[in-house]
C-alpha cells in the first residue's frame, strides 16, 4: 500500500509540474537531457526524422514508442533514456505487485502450518477464483485482438498475413489455455496444494503479462507497416522482433508450466520413466520423445529474431509455434491419459474379477 501511495503522489506531482510550468504538453527528457514537447512528438521535423532513421541501428535500446494512440501519425520514435524519473510511478507500482504476490504467498503458507487459516482471514473461493483466472486470460487476449484491429488498414500483403496469422495465434493460444485446466474442478492446483496455489498464481501472471506485451508487439509491427507505406519511413523491427519473440516465449511457457501445475511438477516430471514388468524404471521413450519436441518449439521461439526480423515471417513462425504446442498436447493425451486410463480400466476389471 506504501508502494501504491507513493506512486500515486509522484506521478500526481509530475502531472502537476507539467501543468504548471510546461503548459500541460511536456512528455518526457530525451537522452541529451532536453525537454521534449508534445507536439515535437506527434509532429517531428524532417531532421528530427533523419537522425531518428539514421540512427535505428545504434539506439534500439533506448527508443520509446507512443503505442496507446489511436492515430498512426502519432507512432513517431522518441529518442529518451531507457528510464528516467519519469517511469518512476511505473515502477514502484511493478515493485508493489511483486511484493504484494511474494508476500501473500508466505503469509498464506506460514498461517497454514499454524492450523486453521479461517482464524486468521477470509479464504478464498477457489471455484469463483478459477471462473475469474478464466475471464481475466479472456480479457487479455480480448486485448491482444484490439491491438490488430486498432490501426488503420493498408493494402499490402504484410499487413494482411500479420492480421490473419495474429489472429489464428491467439485464437490457439485460447485453445492450449482451456485444455490445460482439468474438466474436474476438484483437480485442479488450486484446490492440490498451498504450493499448487503459489505455482499457478505465479505462472497466471506470468501469462497474462506476457499475453499484454505479445497484443502491444503485433500494434508494435502494424504501426511500422503503416508508417514504411503512408509516411515512407523505414524501420529495421529491431526491437519490435525481440520483444514479439520473448512475449510469445513468455506465453507458452507460462501456458506450459500451469499445466504441469495441477498435477504437480515433480509428478509431471515421473511421467518420463515407466515401470517395466519388474518395477525397474525406464524411459518412457514416447512421452519423452514429445518433452523434446516442446523443448525445441521453446527454443525455436527463443531464437526467430535470430534469423528474421520480417513481421509476416514472425507472425507465421508464431503461428506455428503454438500450432506445434498444440499438437505436442494431442499426443501427450495419447501417451499419458489415454494409457492411464487403459490401465485404470484394467486393475478395475482385475479386481472386480477376483472379488467375485
């Protein structure tokens, strides 16, 4: 709460400033330390454009976007620290979440050791909080779709497989979400473990930020398709690329991760050995055979700016990303529940054959 509070009041006495002193259009100091103008933003002059396009090789690192607006026009580059005291508010908001989320965890495991935890406070509904994680991943990718409608249409094939091959992603990634959570509630993680809890919080958040930054990436190359066929402004999709890679790895890792949650992690991993008619342990060649595959989809994601940095080869390599997750699902279905459930069957019908 102290986070919170002193965020609000330094971004209250920002604004204020601003206000004030630069007549309300003051955005931001750029990396020589001058003040930078709003409209100097929106509306740059052609030198301040030269040396922006100039310069995209060397200063990737430091180049803010305005991505929130709703016109092309005002996507233009400002050159600017990486963070200033401006991101301040910023950050100790991100720093109170963290905090907030380590702490809440320890609390909610300390109290349980101690007995009761109704003694303590209020628990929570496990089941409207599973219907909320579900509407809020919802919200996310709700997102994610406005940032591929928001900006205006231009009638070049990049354009088109960005908007085509963006939309299949997160429609998939909407898949692979809903097959993780189990179709009995009483599986789930939330209700195995304070752990399980702790995890899937954890790997939820994870998720939804990552989901937050993929949407931003897809605007992000829109925006620069826009600008190189309206404005003949040229961009090298240095950043855009890296950030569109490492949200996407964020995303089915997360995706990954809380799967595994609901039966725990270490039970996920003994699904790679198998017990042979002796009881000896061996590799489950089929099941690890897959894990290998996941392993160089995740890889594959990691490394796609590597090699291109062409926003429709992106959007279909991410499209194919989480097409082949979501295959590598399907097959661990064959190899581990359907074999699960054959077994089932079987020491049912044994015992049921011996009781009689």
């Amino acid at each position: 709460s102290v986070l919170y509070l002193a965020a609000f009041i330094i971004a209250a006495v920002q604004y204020s400033y601003a206000q004030v002193h630069e007549g309300g259009v003051f955005v931001a100091v750029n990396a020589a330390g001058e003040k930078v103008k709003e409209g100097d933003l929106y509306h740059p002059s052609e030198a301040d454009h030269s040396a922006t396009t100039d310069d995209n090789e060397t200063s990737h690192g430091a180049e803010h976007r305005v991505l929130g607006s709703s016109s092309p026009q005002e996507a233009y580059s400002l050159d600017r620290h990486t963070w200033d005291i401006h991101d301040l508010p910023m950050t100790l908001t991100a720093a109170a979440y963290f905090l907030r989320f380590g702490l809440s965890s320890f609390r909610a495991h300390y109290r349980a050791k101690k007995g009761d935890v109704r003694e303590w406070y209020v628990p929570a509904n496990i089941d409207y909080l599973i219907h909320r994680y579900g509407e809020f991943v919802m919200l996310m990718i709700g997102e994610g779709i406005l940032s591929l409608l928001i900006i205006e249409t231009v009638e070049t094939k990049e354009y088109y497989v960005v908007v085509a091959c963006g939309m299949l992603t997160m429609i998939f990634i909407y898949v692979l979400k809903t097959e993780s959570e189990p179709s009995d509630s009483s599986k789930h993680a939330l209700w195995r473990s304070q752990f399980g809890v702790m995890s899937y919080s954890l790997f939820m958040h994870s998720l939804t930020i990552g989901l937050i930054g993929f949407g931003v990436s897809y605007k992000a190359f829109l925006h620069d398709i826009y600008d190189e066929v309206v404005e003949n402004i040229e961009h090298s999709y240095f950043t855009e690329s890296r950030g569109f890679c490492g949200f996407l790895t964020a995303v089915i890792l997360s995706l990954e991760l809380m799967n595994a949650s609901h039966r725990g992690l270490l039970n996920s991993i003994s699904y790679l050995f198998r017990a042979d008619d002796e009881g000896k342990k061996k590799l489950n060649w089929p099941v690890a055979i897959v894990a290998l595959l996941k392993v160089g989809v995740v890889l594959f994601c990691v490394t796609i700016f590597t090699w291109t940095s062409d926003p429709d080869t992106l959007t279909v390599s991410g499209l194919l990303v989480v097409v082949s997750l979501s295959i590598t699902r399907v097959l661990n279905h064959i190899f581990i529940n359907e074999t699960e459930l054959v077994q089932t069957t079987t020491e049912r019908a044994s015992n049921h054959a011996h009781a009689k």
